[in-house]
C-alpha cells in the first residue's frame, strides 16, 4: 500500500511532564502545579503539559492510518528524550519523514520499521518520539493493506504463536492513593497500585514509615472491598527515593524492603527502582546486591529496573547482567515499536520478567497500538494508559484486548 501523503496534526497527551529531579528535591506543591525553579535541562517550569504529534499517512486509495509521538512523563530523566514541542517535532518530521515516506510501498512492519528507526537523517538517528509515533502509523498501514489486526501482523512477522490468555493490566494511582486504589480494585486489575512514590518527605518518609502505612492500607482496603478471590499483584515505583531516605546505605534499603515484602503478604510484590545511583553501572551494581541479600533471606519480593534501561541494547545488558527480576520496557523510549516487540521476547527467552509499560503520558492512540503489540508477545502485565486517572487507561487498554480476543476465538474456532 503507497503512502500519497504524510501530515502532521498536533494533539495532547493524557498527562503532563514533570521534573522529576525537582519533584525529588522537594518542590512545593501548590494545587496541580509545583513551584520553584526547574532542575532538569529542558523544563520551563517543574509540570508542564504533554504534547503529542499525530504523523498521518494517506494511503493511495484515500484510507488513512496514523501514530502518534510524545515523550514520557519524566522526560530527560535517565537519559531519556528531552521535553519538546509539538512545533519543534513537526519541523523535524516535515524535514525528514514527509520525503521519506511519501511515494512509498509499504508491505512489510518489520522490515520498514527497522529500517527507519535505525535509519540515520542528517547523520543521526531521528528523536526516540518520531520513531515510535511512525512506526505506529507503518504497522497500521499494513495491517490495513492485509486486512488483519495489528497484533496478527506481529504474530505473523516475528513467527509467534496465538495465545489466548489475557495479559494482566497494571493501573497506576498517580497522586490519588486512595480514591485511585478504590476504583483498581473494584475493576480487578490485575497488577497496582504504583503509587507515585517520588517524593521522600511526603510520600515515603525520612523512617519509611509513610509509605510503609499505606501499603498496609492497600491490603487491608483490598480485603475490606475487594472480591474475596481478587488477588492483584502488587507494584510500588519508589522511583529511587528508598536510597534517598537512607543514603543510599544499601543494608538499611534491604531492611526495609524486607518489611515491605511482609507488609504486602500474601501477595506478590514488586519494587521498582529502590535506589537511583545516577550511573548505569552502579545501578546495576546495587540493585544486583539487594537482589542478593532478598534472596538470601528467602525474601520473594522481586526488583524491576526502569531507568537505565530505556534501549532496546541497555535492556539486553540488564537481561544478561541478571540485573532485575523484572524488565519495564518502557514502550515510548524504545523508538520504534519493533523494539518493544524484541526486548519484551528477548527479556522471556532468558527468563527475566517483562512488564510492557510506558507513560501516563501518552495518547490512546498510542496505548491501543501496544495492547496489540502485549497480546502477540505476552508479556507479565502491560501498562493501563494514558492518563492518571484509572478508569480512562483502563478501559482503553482492556476493551482492545478484549476487542482482539473475541475476534480471535472465532476464528479459532471457524466462525470468521
């Protein structure tokens, strides 16, 4: 199928960026907003809004298909892309996609895709943001011109397997830890409640203590309202301020995991990023040592590293370096989706966990697109998204695969 026309329409995402370097340093907040100076290169003020830029192919017979780009909620954070503009992307599209694109045959996802995200323009690789908005926009292009999902373009391409088995959904509180948990567990997600924890002096607490008696809240509340055979896996991204509260004293860090882990029995539990040693190379150090001393205490609490590894290749470092239990692949800093497809097979081939994630800072175009991606590769859980809200990413995300389900038991079972 030809590509006769590419254009740009700006949009919105479902949250906003934020410094999260300020945010950690104790920003005040004052309603929605937080004030005070910036910390983080590229940030005009500490939560400014998400920006989004849907790249819109015309096919040649007048169909049209598209993605969209964005960047994450705590952008430049970990190496990640920088905060931009939606004029700023499109000058940077029409440059070099709109040529790109225009006239061409697109028949294959892999192939394509791979091509361009690895493809050099001006002789560098085009923003993290472009490459997955565009490669959105080829996998539906072709699936369009097949007649299919995208999820069995996936399935066909990468030679997988159709698995029926829902992939779990992870719903994050945002700021809202109550409310929030209220709505996850009457909807029965299947992993929560994140949490937020990005803050040591209001949300963890200089001892722990804050954030160690809401975790308790959290399964009392599921036992008080929840259905008696709802049992959720638990995931807390602490966002490295479990080191900041104790000097980054990696024994006192593995203490205290210990009574989170006891906190959350008899489920399963998840801590993302517990310490935050600023250097790739001492993050892996550290969190292999913590992952050391659990075991040895014959703690069943699992570690997931998210900064640090937002490459498709820094993601295979962490894998073979067993660096983590568990992977986030962070779906909107892999560039091209066919990144997210062979990190989140690369991390099950080699027996480290992988949660298809993201950012509550993307767009539902976006969101729909990975559900397609989670339901041909099969991840550990996927990412409820956008937004902070719950309900809104969450329906989204599993009414499409619920949508790809029923579509495709029919036609296992002949019916379509």
């Amino acid at each position: 199928m030809k590509v006769k026309k590419v254009l740009c329409a700006k949009g919105l995402t479902g949250f906003y960026m934020d410094d999260k370097e300020a945010i950690k340093e104790g920003a005040r907040s004052d309603g929605f907003v937080y004030r005070g100076e910036p910390k983080t290169a590229g940030f005009r003020t500490i939560r400014q809004p998400g920006v989004a830029v849907s790249v819109l192919f015309v096919l040649e017979d007048g169909a049209v298909v598209y993605g969209d780009c964005a960047v994450a909620q705590y952008a430049a954070s970990g190496g990640r892309e920088v905060p931009n503009t939606a004029e700023a992307l499109i000058e940077v599209i029409e440059r070099h996609v709109v040529p790109y694109f225009e006239g061409r045959d697109i028949k294959e996802f892999k192939s394509t895709a791979e091509a361009f995200d690895r493809g050099l323009f001006g002789g560098h690789q085009l923003p993290a943001s472009i490459r997955y908005g565009v490669t959105q926009a080829i996998l539906e292009a072709v699936a369009y011109g097949r007649r299919c999902t995208m999820c069995e373009v996936i399935l066909d391409e990468y030679g997988l397997e159709m698995d029926l088995t829902p992939v779990r959904i992870n719903a994050q509180s945002g700021d809202e830890r109550y409310t929030n948990v209220d709505k996850m567990i009457l909807k029965q997600v299947g992993m929560m409640p994140h949490g937020l924890i990005n803050n040591v002096e209001e949300k963890l607490g200089r001892d722990g203590a804050i954030f160690l008696d809401w975790v308790k809240w959290v399964k009392r509340r599921i036992q008080e309202i929840g259905d008696p055979e709802y049992r959720p896996v638990m995931r807390y991204d602490v966002y490295g301020c479990m080191g900041k509260a104790f000097d980054n004293d990696l024994d006192k860090v593995f203490e205290y995991l210990l009574k989170v882990d006891e906190a959350c029995k008899p489920y399963e539990v998840f801590i993302e990023m517990p310490v935050d040693m600023k250097s790739n190379e001492r993050q892996l150090e550290a969190m292999k040592y913590l992952r050391r001393r659990l075991d040895e205490a014959g703690s069943k609490l699992k570690l997931i590293i998210d900064e640090y590894a937002n490459t498709y290749e820094e993601i295979v470092q962490w894998v073979d370096a067993r660096g983590a239990d568990m992977v986030q692949v962070k779906t909107i800093d892999l560039g091209g989706i066919n990144n997210i497809v062979e990190a989140v097979l690369y991390c099950k081939k080699n027996g480290v966990l992988a949660y298809q994630g993201g950012t509550c800072n993307e767009t539902d175009k976006s969101a729909l697109v990975c559900v397609n991606l989670a339901v041909a590769t099969k991840p550990f859980a996927m990412a409820g998204k956008p937004g902070m809200g719950v309900d809104e990413g969450v329906m989204i995300v599993n009414n499409e695969q619920e949508r790809l389900l029923a579509l495709f038991r029919a036609k296992k079972a002949g019916q379509i």
